[in-house]
C-alpha cells in the first residue's frame, strides 16, 4: 500500500478527528482513505478548515471505538489516476 504522512492528529470530536497538516501547500483532496501507523484504517479525509497558510483536515472516523492518541501520525492513501479522457478507441 502507497501511504503518504497526512500530519499529526490533535483533537477527536464525537466521530469527528482534527489533524495538523503536514504541509499546507500540498493539501491532499477530499475522500482519499486515512491510515494510522500501523496501516489500520481511521476513516476519510472528509473536509479541510482553517487559514489557507495553516490549515486542519477532519477525518471521519468509521469506528468510534477506536482510540486515537494526540499526536499520534496519520497516513492518506492517494487516489488512483483515472485512465479515462478523451478519444480512447480508433
């Protein structure tokens, strides 16, 4: 699996978890799948908050049993490209 770091987890809300990003200019887009360290699924990357130079994403958690610790890092499975577009068959 193809993980890229998300940022640090800061707060857990009801089914709602608030993460520092790691780099506000390469802000991942919506719905790409969350991952903790050891490659457990979290939930999905369901919005994105804040100033534009220092923003926060909110996961939705799938489980809320799951304990997440504070600063505990979280990892994002890119999307895959789509190989659709223009023309295609001859």
């Amino acid at each position: 699996m193809n993980l890229r770091y998300l940022g640090r987890s800061i707060h857990l809300v009801s089914s709602n978890l608030v993460v520092d990003l790691d780099n506000p200019s390469r802000v991942p887009p919506l719905w790409v799948k969350v991952y903790d360290s050891e490659n457990r699924y979290i939930g999905i990357l369901f919005d994105v908050i804040g100033p534009v130079n220092d923003p926060f994403a909110v996961v939705r958690v799938k489980n809320p049993s799951i304990h997440i610790e504070k600063g505990a890092d979280l990892y994002y499975q890119p999307k895959k490209r789509s190989r659709t577009g223009k023309g295609g068959r001859f």
